[in-house]
C-alpha cells in the first residue's frame, strides 16, 4: 500500500468529508470522493442509512483513478467485497 493510500485509508470521516469533492449516498453506504496530484480517491463507509461517526475510518478505500466517475455506488462496492470474500460490513453503530 502506498504512504498516499495508507493516508486515506487512516482519515476520519469527518476530515473525508471536509476533503470532499463528491459524494454518493445510498441505502447502504457512503461515497467520499477525494482528489489529490495521484488522481481521485474513492473512501466507502458502510452504515446504511446512519451518518457514520465523526472518527470512523474508511471500510474500503479505492484509487488513484483518473475518472471521478469510475466508483461503484456503496451497494455495488459492498456486494463485489463479499462477492470476493471480504469481510461483510454490517451497521457499526448497533
């Protein structure tokens, strides 16, 4: 993992989304769409219809990609995780 990555992969919710360029909202999750000098970065929090805690690190983390648009909506994302043997992201906050 790059030091990039591993930077978003640590954010908290809060910071991702005062960093946001974009965002994707569904039943299941939310989409925080970051852009820095690598590309655009896609960081996934899987609470359904709660908004995630302040603190709450991303669950899935996608990017560089050069297309804002190439993300999955969270329900996608969260199916292929499990389709591909990661762990199923349930409400957190229950």
């Amino acid at each position: 993992m790059s030091s990039t990555a591993r930077e978003y992969d640590e954010l908290s919710y809060q910071a991702a989304r005062s960093q946001a360029i974009g965002q994707r909202m569904d039943g299941f999750g939310e989409l925080l769409v970051l852009k820095d000098e690598h590309g655009y970065w896609g960081l996934y929090f899987f609470y359904w219809n709660q908004e995630p805690p302040s603190g709450a690190r991303p669950h899935w983390l996608e990017g560089p990609t050069q297309d804002s648009g190439a993300f999955r909506p969270p329900y996608e994302a969260k199916r292929w995780l499990e389709e591909n043997g990661y762990e199923s992201y349930q409400n957190d906050l229950d």
